[in-house]
C-alpha cells in the first residue's frame, strides 16, 4: 500500500464495451411504428413537433440497417394507430401481435416523442452565502435556454404475442451558445446526438470513461 501511494499517477480516457439491453441474435426482423406525437399538456402543437417525429422515424431506420445485422423493415407510410393516445395504444397488444403477423416481424419499435424548443431568457432568483458576513441573500440572475428539449418513450414489442419487451424514457437537453436556433438544422443535429444511446438498445456500445493508471 505504501509503495501505491507514493507511486504517480496518470488519468487516461478509455472506451468501455456495454452489453444492449435487448439480447438479439442479430439476425431478428425489426418494425419500425407507429411513433406518435405527445406534447405536453401545457403547450400547442408546432410545425417542429411535427418535424422531429418523421425525422426520428426516418433516422432511427437509417441506425439500425448502417449499425446493426438486424433485418429491418421497411417503413410504412399508410400505417394508422387505432388510437392517438400513447398509452391506450401501448396496451393494445392485438394491434402489435397484428403487425407482426402481417410483417413476420420479431420486434415492433413504437415511439411517442415531445420535441420543446427552448429559445428564451429571464431572470429567476436564487440563495447565494456572501463571503464576507455568511448570510444567505438573494438575487436575481439571467437565466438562458437555447436549445432543443427531447421527451421521448420508446417502447419495444414482442411481433408474436403483442406484449411489451422493453421500455426507456430517453430525456435530453443540449445547451447551445448561440442565442437563436435554426429549427430545422438544429433539430437535426440534436436528434443525431441521440445515435450512441438508441443503436445500445440493441447492439454493445463503447462509452467514454476515466481511470487513473499508477506508475513508479
């Protein structure tokens, strides 16, 4: 122990393999929809929600068949939910037992997703302890949100029986410096980020992490 201590150190980055959480063989038949649209209660539909799920749709087919062995099947454009609500359909397990049937797909891959714009400013106030006499004060501070903010429940389901296999809330937030977006490009950059964490649902991933290496 004592010889450790007094040996240096070096911290290093290193990529470390995680196993997917589903266990596919590689070879399975993947379905990707419905995805829907879910904003939250407190704000209207815009353009840009509309956007982000033909393009998450449209990215997460591109994923799977440029990332992964698995057999993925075309997209259905005239394909219609019985039901917009989310979680009514979620529990609608002949819907998907269906498609499977229909498709001969092994997995369903359905979404709902709420895309926020954040592109605003204001003042909001907060404790700090002042140095010099140690009490609590408060004061105001300008607060920027620039950004794009992802919501989005993925659900995966069993092609033969209809029932759930596996469930994830994915919530995001990148900071941007500029002060206005580009909604379009933008959203499209952000929905890129999410590459690493939705290709690991379904095949290993390598993620960064720190470890210190001790030398004499």
């Amino acid at each position: 122990m004592a010889s450790i201590a007094a040996a240096g150190s070096k911290k290093v980055n290193v990529a470390l393999p995680v196993k997917p959480e589903l266990q596919l063989d590689g070879t399975e038949k993947i379905f990707l929809g419905p995805f829907l649209l879910e904003p939250a209660s407190d704000r209207s539909i815009e353009p840009v929600d509309i956007t982000a799920v033909r393009e998450f749709s449209r990215f997460l087919y591109r994923l799977l068949r440029r990332s992964t062995r698995l057999n993925v099947l075309p997209l259905e454009k005239d394909l219609r939910p019985p039901t917009d609500n989310p979680l009514e359909l979620w529990k609608n397990t002949e819907f998907f037992k269906k498609i499977g049937e229909e498709t001969g797909a092994d997995y369903i891959v359905s979404a709902s997703l709420d895309v926020e714009v954040l592109d605003r400013s204001g003042y909001t106030t907060e404790e700090y302890v002042s140095p010099e006499d140690g009490k609590t004060y408060y004061r105001q501070v300008l607060v920027e949100d620039t950004g794009f903010k992802f919501n989005i429940l993925l659900m995966i389901f069993n092609g033969r029986t209809g029932e759930l296999a596996y469930r994830e809330q994915i919530s995001t937030f990148k900071q941007r410096p500029e002060r206005k977006l580009n909604q379009v490009t933008d959203l499209y950059s952000e929905v890129y980020n999410l590459e690493s964490r939705l290709a690991g649902v379904f095949v290993p991933r390598m993620v960064p992490a720190k470890r210190y290496l001790y030398t004499n």
